[in-house]
C-alpha cells in the first residue's frame, strides 16, 4: 500500500456537508460524482496531499444508507492507494483478512475498488484503490 488515498466520511446531507467542509478545509469540493451502482452520491477535496471523499446515501437499502441508519454520520472508511489491486487482494487474503469484493469494481474518481471485512482490521472498513489508467 503506497499511502492513504483518502478519507471516506458518511454524510446525511451531501450539499450542507461540502458547506462544512469547505470552512474546515478553505477549499471547495472538486468532484460530485454519482455511483449508482452502489447508491452512493460522493464529494472530494483535496487539501495538500489529503484528500476527503463525503458520501451520501441516494436509495435507502445503500450501504452508506445502513452505516448512517446503524452509527450515524461520520468517519466510514480509510482508503489506500495501490499499484496493483488484483496482487494486493491476493497478498491480503494470503494473510488471512476477507475480502468483500474480491474482483475489483468501478468506484468514484476513476478508481478500481475493493474493500476489505472491517471485523479483520479492528473495526475499520478499509478500502483498496487503484488508479484507471487511460489506454
């Protein structure tokens, strides 16, 4: 794992949360990006090297939708960046931590995702990114 990518943060409400965050941070979002098949709305900031995803529920039965039902708003996930995700979800499950998505899926800005079980990692859900390279 190269670094963390960023920092996913559930959110009730999408437009009042990129208010927020952009008093906290002093920049604005710089991506709104629908993933439908998750039922997911994200926002992004960049601040320095940071970067912060926000995620708001768009159907009920979302995942996102069941953590905001479940622990309320606040810190979902922690993300890192990966050269290679097919080989780390290999190495990973090798160790013994089980994968929710084994074959890696589309997320949000352009990245290949896949997540790992939250009851092998203390508690935190953590996921796997890698950049979609242009051919």
């Amino acid at each position: 794992m190269d670094k963390i990518e960023h920092i996913g943060i559930a959110v009730k409400n999408l437009e009042a949360s990129n208010i927020l965050f952009e008093k906290l941070l002093g920049v604005s979002h710089y991506k709104i990006e629908e993933v439908a098949s998750e039922g997911v709305k994200t926002s992004f900031f960049k601040s320095g090297f940071n970067k912060v995803e926000l995620l708001e529920a768009t159907t009920p039965d979302s995942p996102i939708a069941k953590f905001l039902e479940k622990r309320g708003e606040g810190v979902h996930h922690i993300a890192f960046a990966v050269d290679d995700i097919v080989a780390e979800i290999e190495r990973l499950k090798d160790g013994g931590f089980v994968i929710l998505n084994e074959t890696p899926k589309k997320g949000a800005d352009n990245k290949l995702v896949a997540f790992l079980h939250p009851k092998g990692t203390n508690g935190v859900l953590v996921e796997l990114c890698q950049e979609i390279k242009e051919e």
